[in-house]
C-alpha cells in the first residue's frame, strides 16, 4: 500500500489482517483512499485509531462486525473532522459503540449521508 498512491478503493472485509500490517503502512499518504470496508475484521482499537485518523476523509466507511471500532475510536474520527466528507457509514453488529454517539454524530452530520447501517 505504500507504493499504491492511486487506490480509491480498499475492501478487506473477512479478512485476516493483521494489526503490524495495518500499523506498517503509512495512511496518510494514500490521498485518494475513499471508500474503505472494514467488515469482520480482528483489528483492534490501536490499529483501527492509527488507520483511521491518518487516512484522508472518507466517503464510505464501513466497520460493521468489528469489535476494536470503539467509542473512543468513533469520537476521535468525529473530533478531527475526518466524518465530514462521508455520505455512506456501515456501523452495523459494532457491539463497543455506544448508541448515544451516534445519535449524536446523526443529529449533526445525518443530512450529509446517503447510507446508513446500525
């Protein structure tokens, strides 16, 4: 991925990834990454934090399934502004996030979405 400038799209869901594979690469070099599917993945808070907050802004996201996507995670994507440019978010069977976060995010970001899963 380091070398792969140009990808728009990355769909890893189902995937055995591995948290050094995702802390490896460097994110914020991947200006293009726009869509990104995280879908029943094991990685933890740690990964998902560092990949997350170093990508550019997204305009899909989907996490559903993945129990390292914590509140802590969500918020910390929330209050760095990278949620701003999404219109389609997959949070879906994401046990650790509590539901008042994203009532919260909805109330104030929900007219720019186009899909929404939870």
């Amino acid at each position: 991925l380091n070398r792969c400038k140009k990808i728009k799209t990355l769909l890893l869901q189902n995937t055995a990834i591995e948290n050094d594979a995702i802390m490896s690469v460097e994110w914020d070099q991947q200006t293009n990454l726009q869509e990104l599917d995280l879908t029943s993945t094991d990685l933890n808070e740690q990964s998902l934090m560092h990949m997350l907050t170093n990508s550019p802004n997204l305009s899909f996201l989907s996490v559903a399934h993945c129990d390292g996507f914590t509140d802590q995670v969500f918020l910390s994507l929330y209050k760095n502004k990278k949620l701003t440019s999404l219109v389609g978010l997959d949070v879906s069977y994401t046990v650790n996030l509590n539901s008042d976060e994203v009532f919260n995010f909805l109330r104030t970001n929900g007219h720019q979405l186009r899909g929404f899963t939870y």
